[in-house]
C-alpha cells in the first residue's frame, strides 16, 4: 500500500466544459451597449428558444449553461468536465486515504482481529474502488473525445469492409481498438510512453477485476487477486500516468493544477 504524495501532484483546476475564452473587446462592446431590462419570466420564455443560454462575464469568458429542471424548479448550471470531474474524485479519495491514521493499518497485521478489521476494509477498499472506476473512467473519456468529430473508421474482414463513425466508435470499439483508431486517425500513439502506458494498462486491469469480478468458486477466498491488487496500487503514480495521458490525448489545458495556492499536497 503506497499513499505518500508527490510533489508534483496537486489538486486539477475544476475546468467548466463549455468554458471559452473571447476578447475583452467584446466584453467592452457589450458593457457599452444600451441594457436591457430581462425579467426572470422573460429569461425563462427566451430559455425556450435558446435552449442553452450563456454567460459572458466580465473577466473574458463566455461559459453554456445546460437547463436542468427538477420538480417544478428550473436550473441553469454550467456542467464540469467529466473528464477533470472523474480525476478529481479519484484525486479527493486518494487524499483522505493518505490523510488517515497510518497506524490504523497496522492492525491489519493482527489475523485474529477480524472484528476490528471489518471498518477498515470496507472503508480502503470502498475508497480504492471509487479511485480505480472514477480514474478510469477519466481514461475512457479522453478516448472518446480523442476520436475526430467527423472520423469514419473502415476496417477490412474476410468478405466484406465495416465502417464505423465516431458515435459507434464511442458505444462499441474496445480500449485497445480506440487507441488504434485514434492512432490512425491522428498519428498520436501514448504507447511510444511504455512506462507510463504500464500504469494506465494496469490501472485498466484492476478496473475490468472491480467492474466484472469473477470468484474462486473452489477455494474459500473468492478474489485473492483483486484485494491484493487493491493493497500494491501506487495511487500518486497511478493518478500523475492518467494525467500525463489525458493531456496527451486531449490537451495540455484539460487537466492542470489549481493555481488558488490552497492544495494541501504541496
């Protein structure tokens, strides 16, 4: 079990999805024009027209705001991007692991003290689990936005040629074949990074052993493996590889630490 910190690792920037940038020109032009008195009734009856209104603030960024209606109540949010979203609650799990009380692990060591360890576990191991599928799933994301808009992937059989576009892609191509797809279509292949391709392809197994968990019917310990696993991952590394792929695939500007100089793993 590894829970130390790295220097490098600091809590993800929490990046709006539909957060751009536009020139303080436009800003000003805007703040110069003739206001316009906007009721909540009249931003609700405009809602319906422009089904994702936006907001334009006066430090130079324009953000989309998703409707989202609840009961007789309606919001207007603008939505997180699930890739930073999914890295940073793997990144918030790991934090509390790393911040609880090391010496209660060492129980562990006691085999008779089952009781005692029941707490435990449920509590490393849920949060284990929720690092591993919400990191992954950053990973899954990436892949998919990785694929161009407009890509149709052919792929040659025995008597005819299939083509996918990027939506099939994205519902039914596996890990692997989104990696050569994504290879073919842009040239960009983090397999030419094997060491840090190794956590990411571990990262990967250790998912698939959570989401789909076989057992041992013949022995009384049903996943030695995966609790094993569970206890060896090296979360700081495991979460740094995730970064460096996502940035890889989808940008330098996705992931990228807060600059609010409140991160407490400095």
């Amino acid at each position: 079990m590894n829970l130390k910190g790295d220097p490098k690792l600091k809590h993800p920037f929490k990046r709006l999805i539909s957060e751009i940038e536009v020139s303080q020109e436009f800003v000003k032009r805007l703040e110069n024009s003739e206001p316009q008195k906007v009721t909540e009734k009249d931003f609700h009856q405009l809602s319906k027209s422009f089904p994702q209104p936006v907001l334009i603030r006066s430090s130079g960024t324009m953000v989309g705001l998703t409707p989202v209606k609840v009961g007789n109540q309606k919001y207007f949010i603008p939505e997180p991007d699930p890739i930073v979203l999914n890295y940073n609650i793997a990144y918030e799990h790991w934090r509390s692991l790393r911040d609880a009380d090391p010496a209660q692990f060492a129980k562990l060591q006691n085999a008779m003290q089952v009781e005692d360890h029941r707490n435990l576990l449920y509590s490393y191991c849920g949060r284990a689990i929720t690092f591993i599928t919400s990191l992954f799933t950053a990973v899954e994301a990436t892949l998919n936005r990785a694929i161009p808009s407009d890509y149709i992937h052919v792929r040659i059989e025995t008597k005819q040629s299939v083509s996918r576009n990027k939506q099939q892609l994205m519902e039914f191509a596996s890990f692997t074949d989104k990696l050569q797809v994504i290879k073919a279509a842009t040239g960009k292949d983090f397999m030419k990074h094997p060491l840090q391709y190794e956590k990411i392809n571990k990262l990967k197994e250790l998912r698939d052993m959570i989401i789909h968990p076989k057992d041992a019917s013949d022995q009384l310990s049903k996943y030695p493996e995966l609790y094993s696993r569970l206890f060896r991952i090296h979360f700081a590394d495991t979460l740094l590889a995730v970064k460096a792929f996502v940035n890889y695939y989808a940008g330098e500007d996705v992931i990228r630490d807060c600059d609010c100089g409140m991160t407490k793993n400095d």
